[in-house]
C-alpha cells in the first residue's frame, strides 16, 4: 500500500511540469464558456453532476442530473446536444425520468467503433434517504449498474 503511495506521488512530481505547461497554453487561448444549466432556471430547481463526451461525428453531448432538493427524492437526466463544438446548444432533452425515483450520475461512453452512445447510470427509490442507503436499511437498495444505449450520432 506504501509503495502504491509513493509512486502515485513520484508520478504526480514528473507530471506537474507538463500540466503547468498545458495551463499556461490553455489560458492563452480562446476558450468560450457557456453556462448550460443554471439553478433556480428551467424546469427544475438544481442541475448537478455534469458529464460531457464527444460522439464519433464531433457532435457534444452535455448531460446532468435535473433535481428539485437533495440527493434522493424525483431526480431525473437530461442531455444537450451542440454540433458546432459548444458554440450553441440544442433544447435539454430528458433521457430519463421514473417519476418520482432518482435516476443519477451519469457517465456517458462513446463507442468510437460503431458510435454508439452508452450511459451507466444508478437508481434508487426515491423515498429512501442517504443515511438509510448507505446504511443498507433502504426500502430498495441503490443499483449502480443501468446501462441506457443512447443513439448513434
């Protein structure tokens, strides 16, 4: 376990000048920020826990968790879409909604070979708080694993 330490660390040392070095670009160039979600905008309260990929043919793809409160309770996923590399964005679109249940953390995978779009994603029932996930005493446990095939660009 130390030595896992240690070499994640020496790791690190070697890599900082590289990445003070792709900062220092970065901030030269053009970067355009655009703000896709805001709280208290739309049609939800919060949009938390952002994803982004880049399909096969350069289309983005912006995803988030939309929710009313906290961590359990009505959570559901929304997707945007821009075809001219963040310029502009298409209207949200919801992926997944099972009323009243979290649907959340979404982690997008693009299949660069046949441009299919994955998404793994969790689940739980949404009167089952936090504590009582985590502490195994949920109505229904957390499911990790729902695997969505999105579309092909």
């Amino acid at each position: 376990m130390m030595r896992s330490g240690i070499l994640t660390m020496i790791a690190v040392v070697f890599m900082m000048p590289m990445i003070g070095t792709a900062q220092s670009k970065l901030s030269n160039a053009n970067i355009q920020k655009s703000v896709l979600w805001e709280q208290g905008k739309g049609k939800y309260k919060n949009y938390r826990i952002p994803a982004v990929v880049v399909t096969k043919k350069g289309t983005v793809l912006a995803f988030c968790e939309a929710r009313e409160a906290g961590d359990t309770g009505d959570i559901d996923l929304l997707v945007k879409r821009s075809k001219d590399n963040g310029k502009t964005w298409s209207e949200e679109l919801l992926v997944w909604n099972d009323e009243q249940n979290t649907c959340g953390n979404p982690c997008p995978v693009v299949d660069m070979e046949t441009g299919r779009i994955w998404m793994v994603t969790s689940w739980n029932d949404g009167k089952d708080g936090e504590t009582a996930i985590v502490n195994k005493t949920s109505r229904s446990p957390r499911l990790p694993l729902y695997v969505i095939l999105m579309m092909t660009d």
